[in-house]
C-alpha cells in the first residue's frame, strides 16, 4: 500500500463530500491507515505532544526514554467560561469529559457556546445532538454568536438579524459541523463518523450528546458494560485522533443534587473520563441542597448566579469540588461570565475576536 501526499488530499476532498455511510468499510479502513501513515496526527500518544517517547520495540519505557512533559506543547481549547478556564487552564486536545447535570440544567446549550468559543480559536468542532434537530442547534449556535446587540424578539421567541445571520452562517461554515441524525445512532456508525470528522474534515472538539441516545446493542455485555467500554473507546479515540471529546451523561437519579456518583450506569464511566463537570441551575434546590451538603450560608456566591458548573473531577490537575458561577441570558442563550458581558466573535467585521486570556486565580 501506498500513497503520495497529493493523492491522499485529492481523496480527502472527495470524502469531504461524501456521506460517511457511502463510505465502504474497507475504503475506511485504507484511508485511515493512510490517514496514519501521512497526516499531521502520529498513530503514537499525543497527548504531550506526541513525541516524547522514542520509537522502541519494547513492552516498556526506561526512564531515561521518556521526557519531561512540556506544558507549552498542550493544545488546549477554552470554554470562554474564565472561572473554569483558569482553573483547569483549558480543555486539552486528546482527552474526553464527561458532562453531566438533570433535565433542563443547560448541558447542551453550554456545549453549544463551547463550539462557538472554539471557533473563535481558530478549532473546529462537530456536534452530535441526538436529541436536538439540526435546525435547532443551528439555532443555538447563531444566537450565542450573534449576542444581544444582534438579536430581535419576535413575538416570544428571539432571532438573529438578518444581515448578521448571513455573516455568522459564512463565518461558522467551516468551524463547526452539526452531524446528520439520519445516519443513524447505531454505535458503529458513530464511531466510523467520528474516524471521518477527525481524519476528513480535520476537527479538534466532538461534542456528543448524549450517551443515552446512542445505540449501543452492538457492543457485548450489559448496558453497564456496553457504557463502560464505549468510554474507554471514546478516550484511546481522543488520544489517537488528538480531539477532545465532551460527552453527555445524564444521571442516574431524576432528582436531587447530582454528584459524581449518580452519573449514568457505573463508576467505570467517570474513571475513564479526563474531567467531569456537572452543570447545576441555581434554584431553590440547588440551594438548599448546597446548604445541607456543603453548609454554605444564605449569601454563598455561587447564588448569585443563574447556573453553576462544578468540577468534579480533573485528572491533569486534580481539581475537584470547584464551582464556576454563570449568568444565563435569555436572549442569546449564553452563559456570560458577568452581568453585561458583551463578547464579540470574528465575524463582526468592525469587532476584535474576543479572546480572554485572563485566568481566574
Ligand atoms: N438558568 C437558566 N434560566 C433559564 N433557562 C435556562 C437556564 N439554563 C438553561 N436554560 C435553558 O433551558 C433549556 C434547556 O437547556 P438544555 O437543553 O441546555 O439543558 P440540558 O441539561 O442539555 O437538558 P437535557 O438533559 O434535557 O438534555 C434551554 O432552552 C436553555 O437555554
């Protein structure tokens, strides 16, 4: 087998414009291989880069083989929440977290915003809603770029102008893709578009929401087991392929306040995630929950806000029991880091990108 450079480029453009399912297994399989023996993506581990570990044909590293991890060379993707991206100092590229949180805590319109915030960055994302038709996360993602100063009510619900939807639609064009539902959930068909979306379109953030609307009859074992290892898969599939993978879990109790614990089947879920972060509405359960569980007082901080998203688990930096407080504005569905907060993103040709850098501590 092999392949100039050119000629994988010229096949990557046709796939480009392609229905992964038109796609035969086999050609799958060959392009990926190409895929690894061409692109910029090593097969090898790249979550420090990819090239700490010389080539050895051993079952082990001697500790002289391996180097020093270097901060600089992660990639890290920023959530525009600056409470949460100063703490874990950015979603790294090649790792997966779990984002879990009840009915209706604002899961999927935060993963929203975290596409729009990637764009912004110059990453590409694509979104798995299997819950959500396209036309409504399209709908999202416009608001949440658009902000208020581009936003009309209209009647009861809010839209985009028109003149700025047409820029925002040619500026999101390439930086985020919404996954076509009728290819169907069946775990198989996921995981060979995900292979695509990595390897064809090149994207850097997968958001998949949500594991409950996958179907995973496919896998062995029972629906515990099937969840687990799709995890597992999910993660060496982050590693392989350097995107970072948000994956939505729900919990396993309706009610209540959520922790660690209570997400979907079984700890192996959250064992093999790099991070897990809940998102909380701020009401009056919340409330008193966080008052018999962490004996916050009446003017704790955190209720002050309208969402809370708490870290509960970060492997990289151990970070744990951290809130980040939230205001959720109604007309452009945003989750905006202060009252007021007015970002602007690339596609408003007068504004500068918004780009925070600023850590929280
Ligand atoms: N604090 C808030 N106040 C008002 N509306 C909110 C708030 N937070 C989120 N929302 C809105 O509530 C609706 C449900 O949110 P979303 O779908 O993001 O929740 P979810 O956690 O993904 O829910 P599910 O588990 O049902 O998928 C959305 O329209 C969202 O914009």
């Amino acid at each position: 087998m092999s392949i100039t450079r050119d000629e994988y480029f010229r096949l990557r453009e046709i796939y480009a414009n392609m229905n992964p399912n038109d796609i035969t297994d086999a050609e799958m399989k060959e392009f990926i291989q190409y895929s690894e023996m061409l692109s910029r993506v090593p097969g090898a581990s790249v979550l420090f880069g990819g090239d700490q570990f010389r080539q050895v044909n051993r079952m082990f590293y001697r500790i002289d083989e391996i180097e020093a991890v270097d901060r600089s060379k992660l990639v890290t993707v920023k959530s525009g929440i600056t409470a949460i991206d100063g703490r874990l100092h950015g979603f790294i590229k090649g790792e997966l977290t779990i984002v879990s949180g009840t009915n209706g805590s604002g899961k999927s319109t935060w993963l929203s915003q975290v596409a729009v915030e990637a764009a912004a960055q110059g990453f590409t994302s694509v979104i798995f809603s299997g819950e959500l038709p396209a036309p409504r996360v399209k709908e999202w993602l416009m608001l949440q770029a658009a902000g208020p100063d581009h936003i009309v009510k209209d009647g009861w619900a809010f839209h985009v102008e028109s003149g700025a939807a047409k820029r925002i639609t040619e500026w999101m064009r390439k930086k985020i893709f919404i996954y076509n539902n009728e290819n169907g959930t069946e775990i198989g068909r996921v995981l060979k578009a995900l292979e695509y979306f990595a390897l064809v379109l090149g994207v850097d953030v997968i958001v998949l929401d949500n594991l409950m609307s996958m179907n995973l009859k496919s896998m062995g074992g029972d629906k515990y087991e099937r969840q687990a290892e799709l995890i597992l898969r999910l993660s060496e599939f982050a590693k392989k392929r350097n995107v970072h993978i948000f994956f939505v879990c729900h919990p396993r109790k309706a009610m209540g306040f959520l922790r660690k614990d209570d997400i979907s089947g079984t700890a192996d879920i959250t064992n093999a995630a790099d991070n897990v972060l809940i998102v909380h509405r701020v009401n009056n359960d919340f409330k008193s929950r966080t008052k018999e569980f962490f004996k916050w007082g009446d003017d704790a901080e955190m209720y002050r806000y309208s969402n809370a998203i708490e870290v509960c688990k970060n492997r990289d930096l151990g970070v744990q029991d951290a809130f980040a407080g939230t205001y959720f504005e109604e007309c452009s569905k945003r989750f905006l880091n202060a009252a007021g907060e007015a970002k602007h993103y690339g596609w408003e040709p007068e504004k500068e990108e918004w780009n925070d850098g600023t850590p929280f501590d």
